[in-house]
C-alpha cells in the first residue's frame, strides 16, 4: 500500500518503494523473520528493517572491501536485531560465512607475501650463483687460452 511518503507498507514494515523487491523477497523466502518482532512503534520498526538492509548490504560486499572493525559491527547489529525478536539465522550464517572468507583471505595474504619474501631472497641467491659462475667461467676461459709467441718472449 502506497503511503503518500514515498514508503509501501510491507509485511507490516514502511519501507521506500525501491527496497519494496528486496523487502517482500526477504519475506518471500524467510517468512519468520519478522513473526516474534517486539516494537510496536512504526519508526523504529523501519529503523530495525533499515538495519536488515544494511546488512545485506554488508554481506554482498568482497571480504576484502570490509574491515574487521565492520564486520564486528555486522555481527552486534545482527544480534540486536536477535534480541527484538527478528529471527536471522539465514543472514547469521552468511555473515559467518563472510568472516571465514575474510580471515582466510587475510590469512593467505599474509602467506602469499611471505612466500614473495622468500622468491626475491632466491632470486638474490640465485643471482649472485649465477655471478658467480660468470667469474668461474671468464677464469676457466682465461686460463685455457693459448699463449702466443709475444706471451712468451
């Protein structure tokens, strides 16, 4: 139902009419989310649908687009919005998903530049092997060439 301010009523929530998809697709799909919610207030139960948004939002994002501080404050939104009554356990285990994704991703950072560590210090090895060897050679090649007659008058 159309509002007059720019908001449809949905499941009982105002919400603007370019989140109505998202909203009734939320309720389509997770028909329990709201069933417990405690406000009564209509302010804060958008407030409260608002944060559901935010968080999906959140939850689209690469791991590597968010920060560990957003994702702790991810995790305390979700679980106030637990203790009003919403049940979330579908958004709670995509937002664990995106934790594991993100510490895993740190975590293979962290080894991928310290195997680049590791590479460039062969590399020096290795060049200066190879420096090495160059010497070893001009030496061989010095000391197997023939003397001329001048070399030895």
């Amino acid at each position: 139902m159309w509002n007059g301010d720019g908001t449809v009523e949905v499941s009982g929530f105002r919400v603007f009419y370019s989140e109505v998809d998202c909203v009734r697709r939320i309720f389509e799909r997770h028909p329990e989310t709201a069933l417990n919610v405690r406000p009564k207030n209509q302010m804060v139960k958008n407030a409260y649908m608002n944060n559901i948004l935010d968080l999906i939002d959140i939850i689209c994002l690469a791991p590597q687009e968010l920060t560990e501080e957003e994702l702790r404050d991810a995790e305390s939104t979700l679980l106030d919005l637990e203790e009003v009554g919403f049940k979330l356990d579908w958004l709670k285990t995509k937002l664990e998903e995106l934790c594991v994704k993100k510490k895993k991703m740190d975590e293979r950072g962290a080894r991928m530049s310290e195997l680049d560590g590791m590479i460039v210090e062969q590399r020096q090895v290795l060049w200066a092997l190879e420096t090495q060897l160059k010497n070893e050679e001009n030496e061989a090649v010095s000391d197997s060439a023939r003397l001329g007659f001048e070399d030895v008058v």
